[in-house]
C-alpha cells in the first residue's frame, strides 16, 4: 500500500529539496506552500504523514497541526523551523506532534525521524485494531449458550462489569471461567487497561509471592535484576487469579492486605507501592468449605466474594451442546459449512454424556473427531467413553441403597477415590499432570489425594 507525505513549506526550494529526498524514498509526495492550501489538500485525501514548516505567512504551522489533530488524529505530523524554541517543541508536542525539526537538518535524519513517525502510527493503528478485536471477542460473542442458566450469567456479567467491586467465579473446571473474567474486564470502565491471568496452583510456592508483588535485585538466590510482579503489570487494570483455592495460608495475609489497604511491598523492597487492581477470583474448589476446614482465610473470602458468579457446568446446559459443536467445528474447520456437520447419533451420544471435563473437554472432542474424521462428526468418530455408558456426577442418588446393616462411609468413599484415581494413572498412561486434568483437578490437588493412599510413587 502506497504511503502518502504531505509536505507544508512557503520555501520553494525547501519543499522541493524533502520532495525529492522522500521519493526516491519510495514515498508519495504532494507539496503545499501554505497551511490553507494544506488544509485542501487534507479535505480531498487521506495522509499518512504531514511535514510542516511552524513559521509561515496566515495560518502557522502550530495552528495546521492543531487542526490535523481534529480533522485526521492518525496522520502523524512532524515539525520544523529555522527558529527552533524549547517552548514551540514543547507546544508541538503537547498537540500531537510525533517530533521535531530544527533547521537545518541533515538528510539521514529526516530518513530516520520519517521511519520512526510511520511506524508509530502503524502501531498505533494496529493497537486500536487489536483492541476492538479484543472487545469483540470477549464482549459475550466468546461465550456461547442460549440456555436459561448462560442468559442469567450474561445479565449478571452486564450487571457487575462496570462496577469495581471484586469478582469470585466458581465453577468446575473446563466451564469457562477465565472467559467470563475476560468479558468482566472487556465489559468495565478498565477495558482500556491490561488484563493479567494467572493460574495459582501452577505456580511453586515458593515462587508465588515473587510473581505476585515482584521482587528486589539480590532477594534471594536467583533474583538477579529487579522484577515487577502481576499486581504492577495488572495497574489500572483487572488481576484475575484463577485457582485462588491453592494460595498457601501465609500468602493469603498478604493478599488481604493489598485488597484493604490497595498497597503492596516487592520482595525484598522496603518501600510500599499502591495498587490500584481489580481482582477476579476462580476456584474448581468450594471456598466455604475450605474456609470451614482452616485452609482458607474468612475475612479474605469475604473480600472477594463480593459478587459470586456460579458457572453451570456442560451436563447442566446440555441444550447448548449443538451451538457448542458448531462454533468449535467453525473455528478447527475454517471453511463455510455444507450439509451436517454432525449425525443425528453422534449428537444424541455427545448430549447423553456427562462431561467431566466440560466445555475444554468437549472443544477438544470436536477437534479430535476433525482430526481423526476428516468430515461429518459420527458416531464411529467419537471415542469409546462417549460411545460406551460412563458414571457421571449427575447420576442419581437413588442407584445405591445402604445396606441394612450399616456401612463405613468413610471406607466406602475412599475406595471409589482410590479406583477413580488409579484409572486416571491407567487412562493417562501413569502421566499425573494429564491424570489431574483427566479427572478436573490440579496437579498439587491430585499429589494430595494419591499421597493420601500412598500412591504418590507409585
């Protein structure tokens, strides 16, 4: 694409001179001898850099520059004079100008500074481009559902987003909650502003507090430069801690110290940093009961649960399977849809089954049935757990009877635990990280419950 410079000068010889050197630049280049000739030139075509003299005879070149930045705020504008005055760049610069030069100038600066305002502008362009990209894809169009329990989210999404109160998202995993936290923010007066995602159980503890609140040179071993922790990069804008469950008791304290007094210390540091944050907060755990068991705090709890989103888990919204299917076939398939992309049998199976995996589970069948079919997704393609029967945790409490003489829930329960845990290990090939996710678990949770029966080394 042809990139267009508009050059302002009422010196002939130095508007010819810039012609001519940003020419065989591969520019085009129009030349306007005053301001209101500029002006015309602007009114009947688009530019995508302007070069202005600031003295000359009428209008000046600070006043052109005022009005460009009304008329066409992305054409990038550089200044020069022969009368070159701290407060004239000052002035330019508080106007919009890119940059400013003083005659006379030499020709590899002119090159450079030309480069440099483009470029500029590109990234300027490609970041409003991104952000409306951005916008539009967490703005609901990320979140796919017409059942009643997804129309009830979205409203309280559009309800809570503007407001600054902190968010706590509970739901299994693989239901979609960092989503929802994306169209939180996207949705918010802080939409501007960055959104920083972590994952707390997958983070060492005893690196969880360097990576929240930052560190010093020289803290500890390993901390060779000074480092700025999520709550820095996430200023202004939305921290969203997934798995908030898995910070240790000790972190916690200082967590609810940022929330209530908005401060945080690096690491190391010595001084207080403010932190103005929004946090949204997610669990796969129930909270309460944590709370009830010590391994949460109460009062930290109740600083984030000031708005509590419940997200419905797949085997709760079957209804929405079919939408579902299509918009992951859309986005691995790439091409316009032609006949059916799914059989009749092959849906009825997808939309009997449980799901323990949710909606991650079921974006990652459709691609594997692509994959694996090539074509329409059928019953043949879909994998033996789908096609066979499978306890879910929808099924009804009235299968089991206890028995007349009593039973030892505890043991009871603990077997099922024990068999679940070692067909993971079986399915996954004994790989604990696929194991955990297999059954919607961490990986610090599953280490948990195999030491539980001694089965850590196993």
């Amino acid at each position: 694409m042809e990139i267009r410079i508009l050059v302002v000068d009422d010196e002939l010889s130095m508007r010819e001179f810039l012609a001519i050197l940003l020419k065989r630049e591969g520019y085009a280049v129009d030349q306007a001898d005053s301001a209101q000739k500029a002006l015309e030139f602007l009114a009947g075509a688009s530019y995508d850099l302007v070069i202005s003299d600031v003295k000359m005879p009428g209008l000046d070149g600070i006043a052109l520059l005022g009005k460009i930045k009304e008329s066409a705020p992305d054409t990038a504008v550089l200044m020069m004079t022969a009368f070159s005055t701290a407060e004239q760049a000052v002035e330019a610069m508080k106007l919009g100008a890119y940059d400013y030069l003083a005659k006379p100038f030499k020709v590899e600066e002119v090159k450079v500074l030309v480069r440099n305002a483009l470029e500029k502008r590109d990234l300027k362009r490609e970041n409003q481009r991104l952000r409306l990209e951005v916008q539009d894809r967490y703005s609901f169009s990320g979140l796919i559902g017409k059942s009643k329990k997804m129309r009830e989210l979205y409203s309280l999404i559009e309800r809570v987003a503007p407001s600054l109160a902190n968010i706590l998202i509970q739901g299994e995993s693989g239901t979609g909650k960092e989503l929802v936290a994306r169209a939180i923010h996207y949705n918010s007066p802080r939409k501007d502003k960055s959104f920083v995602a972590v994952n707390c159980g997958a983070i060492p503890e005893s690196l969880m507090e360097s990576e929240l609140f930052g560190h010093k040179k020289g803290s500890f071993t390993g901390a060779i430069n000074d480092r700025a922790g999520l709550f820095e990069q996430a200023e202004g804008g939305t921290l969203f801690l997934d798995e908030i469950g898995e910070v240790p008791l000790q972190l916690q304290a200082k967590l609810l110290r940022v929330i209530q007094e908005k401060e945080f210390r690096r690491v190391g540091g010595t001084g207080d940093q403010k932190a103005d944050v929004r946090i949204v907060a997610a669990s796969n755990r129930n909270l309460e009961e944590q709370v009830r068991e010590g391994s949460f705090r109460e009062d930290l709890f109740y600083r984030l649960n000031v708005v509590q989103l419940q997200m419905p888990p797949l085997r709760e919204r079957i209804e929405d399977i079919p939408l579902l299917v299509e918009h992951f076939y859309r986005k691995y398939v790439q091409t316009p849809l032609s006949g059916e992309i799914i059989s009749a049998g092959a849906l009825k199976m997808l939309m009997a089954y449980g799901f323990p995996g949710n909606v991650r589970e079921l974006e990652n069948l459709v691609e594997r049935c692509i994959v694996l079919g090539g074509g329409t997704i059928s019953e043949e393609s879909l994998p033996p757990q789908v096609r066979g029967s499978r306890i879910t945790s929808a099924a009804p409490a009235g299968d089991f009877e206890i028995p007349e003489e009593g039973m030892d829930l505890e043991g009871y329960l603990d077997g099922i635990e024990k068999r679940i845990l070692q067909q993971s290990l079986e399915r996954s090939g004994g790989v604990k990280k696929k194991a955990a996710e297999l059954l919607g678990l961490t990986f610090r949770s599953f280490r948990y419950r195999l030491a539980k029966f001694g089965m850590d080394d196993e």
